[in-house]
C-alpha cells in the first residue's frame, strides 16, 4: 500500500471551505457570503480600473524583467507601503506573501528573536490566526473584545485582560474593521488601549487587512496604527492588498516592524531575511509592482481612493439595505448592529444551527459563527437574505 496510507482526510477551512461548499450548489438563487472578498452589484469579483491602468503600464514596459526580487522584495512597494502608516526611517518594512505571509513572517521573527512567547489575540477574530501564530512557535491566548449581549466593544473586558496579561506580551491588534465582528474602538478607546499597553510594554502587532474598507478613507483607517508609531514606541504591522486593491490572488502584502532607532531596523531587517529565504526565498514580483505603479503616481493614487471609496460605500449601502428589509418584514429582533458595524462584514448573532437552517433552505452561504460578508450582497439577493433571516428566526 501507500506509503501516506495513514494520511486521514483533513477537514475544509471553516471560511475557504463555505465557497467550496457554494461551488457544489446547483441552486440559481444561491448566495455566497462567505469569503470576505468583493462582489459588485452583479455578484462579479472586481479588477480595479486603475490597476488595469497600472497593468498596462508594467505590459507596455518593455524593459522590465522577471528577475529574482531581493528576499526583502520590491524596494519601492516597501518603501510607499510603509509610508501612509509610517513617515520615519526607524522602520524595516519586507514584502510578503499577502496579509497571511506578513502575519506568518513578524511571528516566526518574534519566536525566534523576542523574549516573551505569549500572543493575545481578540475573542472572536479571523479563524487563521490561531494558526498561524501557533505553527511559527508562539503560545496563542485571548482577550476580551466582543461583548454578544451589546453585540459591541467589551471594553471593561478588553482592558482587564491586556492589564492582567505578562509585561512584554504580544497583543494582536485589528487596525480596523475588526472581522468578523464589525466592532472597532474608537478613537478614544485606542488612546486608553495604547496607554495602558505602553505602560505594560505590550507589544502590538497590527493586522491591516482592511484599511480603507472601514471608513472609505485610507488615512481614517490607519489611526489606530498611527497612534502607536507617533509616540515614538515599537511595533508591528501586516499590511494586506487582497481587499483594498482588489489583488486578493496576487498574494501582495508588506510586515513593517517599527524600532526605537534606525540602525535596530536595519538588523531587524538583517534578521527578516533569514526567515524568508528557506521559507519562499523571495516574493512575487507582478503584484508588488501594480501596487508601486499606483502609490508612486499622485493621479493613479487618487484614482485608487476614489475606487476604494465607492466599494466601501456599496458595502454600507447593502448594510441599509438588509436592516430595511428586515424591519419591512417585521423579523423579530434587534438588528441595529447590522448598520453600526463596519468593514466588510455583519456578525449577524445567527447560531451555527440557524445558519445551517438558512443554508439547507435558502442556499445561503456564509461561516458557521453567524458572519456574513456584506460584499457578496446586491440589491437583487438582499430580500433572499432576508426572507432566510426571517424564517430562521421567527
Ligand atoms: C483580519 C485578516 N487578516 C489577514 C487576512 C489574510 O488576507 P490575505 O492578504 O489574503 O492573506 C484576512 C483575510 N480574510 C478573509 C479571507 C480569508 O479568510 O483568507 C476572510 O476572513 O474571509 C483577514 O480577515
């Protein structure tokens, strides 16, 4: 027999698995609403314009080459990527593969290079980052942060937890659009959050996943980083161009590891590029350079802005959409929540047999923990939505 005989079959990822499960509904009225990943309001993935734009730049280029890029990456993607978050040179920023590869990258680094193990992450956040922490040889642990009676902030909780938590540790934190809750702190919130982690010598590590998503503004979302990196302290930050510039398979994404000074940034550096060569050596060169093409250039810049803008929009366009239907419906419940969130996804308070209701029924496709993403919605399958939401709560 094989030698993998005793290979059992692995279960499909609690979010990647819901669009496996879509693909093999031959229903026409079937809804995806899992993957958060953009939809326009026909129910079609969106390629930005301007990185079309952009594209045909890099094609018409002809003296571009597929070299080898250096283990750091593109230079130029680094550097403008580090930039609207990050103005000083106390900064080793190195492209990686995507939001999962910087998370993947910055943990592996701190198991290996940082005295503290421990990571906190919020209770709930993305399925993946379990995971990934707990594979690059951290010791995974939760705070506080969604409180499902107010379905906001459990702040009181969220500041107990990081307060009791060991001097040094690592705290994940959402930059913004927290998923799959839709609950960010506020301004103010961030403030008490920065303090109290300064004064414990906590150290962030910011997932940017969504910036620009939450707000339709990119400077908006990067408040919460920016706090961090204007009181002169450390940090570090994922950064992910799958859902603001729409390059999701392109796998681009930056790990900015912010220092007390310029020269322990260059041996952070120094250090990040022995945990990238006997991982993938080196990353993709086609979608670091779309996105260098548009940050560099002011005209393609603001014409990202405004595209970016008009994807958030329609999402909190589809927020209103689902609340009306479900008041005109009279649906029992209270479902402000679905408009107070932001980002890309509504934590709907739906149970995993509700869920499981609505999907044999309706053919409605979303994760087990109740999270609908809002980007898979258009004005034609919101009633759909609805109508489920409906019967499975009444
Ligand atoms: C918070 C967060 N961080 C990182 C990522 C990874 O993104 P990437 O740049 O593609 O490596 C995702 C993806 N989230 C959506 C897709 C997924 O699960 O992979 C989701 O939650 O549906 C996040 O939601």
């Amino acid at each position: 027999g094989s030698v993998f005989g005793n290979v059992v079959q692995a279960p499909e990822d609690p979010i990647l698995g819901v669009t496996v499960a879509y693909n093999k509904d031959p229903s026409p009225v079937k809804v995806n609403l899992g993957v958060g990943a953009y939809r326009t309001e026909e129910g079609k993935p969106l390629v930005l314009n301007v990185v079309r734009r952009a594209e045909q730049l890099l094609v018409n280029d002809l003296s571009r080459v597929k070299e080898y890029l250096p283990i750091t990456g593109l230079a130029e993607f680094n550097k403008l990527s580090a930039n609207p978050a990050i103005q000083e040179n106390r900064v080793a920023t190195v492209q990686c593969l995507s939001g999962t590869g910087s998370l993947r990258v910055g943990a592996e680094f701190l198991a290996k290079h940082y005295h503290e193990r421990t990571i906190y992450i919020p209770l709930p956040t993305w399925g993946n980052h379990p995971k990934v922490f707990t594979l690059a040889g951290l010791s995974v642990k939760t705070y506080r942060y969604y409180d499902p009676t107010t379905r906001g902030l459990n702040f009181q909780g969220l500041l107990e937890d990081l307060n009791a938590s060991p001097t040094g540790a690592i705290v994940l934190l959402h930059a913004c659009a927290h998923n799959p809750t839709g609950v960010d702190p506020t301004v103010e919130q961030w403030e008490q959050i920065r303090q109290l982690m300064r004064s414990k010598e906590l150290l962030p590590f910011f997932d940017s996943a969504y910036q620009g998503f939450a707000s339709g503004n990119l400077d908006a979302d990067a408040q919460s980083v920016r706090l961090f990196v204007a009181d002169g302290g450390e940090l570090l930050a994922a950064q992910s161009y799958a859902k603001n510039m729409g390059l999701y398979g392109e796998r681009v994404g930056a790990l900015s590891i912010v220092c007390r000074a310029a020269d322990v940034a260059g041996r952070v550096e120094s250090q990040l590029k022995l945990v990238i060569r006997p991982m993938y050596s080196n990353p993709p060169i086609h979608g670091a350079s779309i996105v260098a093409t548009i940050l560099r250039d002011r005209e393609l810049y603001n014409e990202w802005t405004v595209e970016l803008k008009a994807m958030a929009d329609r999402i909190i366009s589809m927020r209103h959409l689902l609340y009306d239907a479900l008041r005109s419906r009279g649906t029992p419940g209270d479902w402000s929540h679905i408009i107070k969130q932001i980002g890309m996804f509504t934590f709907t308070g739906l149970n995993t047999e509700q869920v499981a209701f609505m999907t044999r029924e309706y053919h409605i496709y979303m994760t087990s923990d109740g999270r609908i993403s809002m980007a898979g919605l258009s004005s034609r399958t919101v009633p759909h939505l609805a109508d489920a939401i409906h019967a499975a709560v009444t």
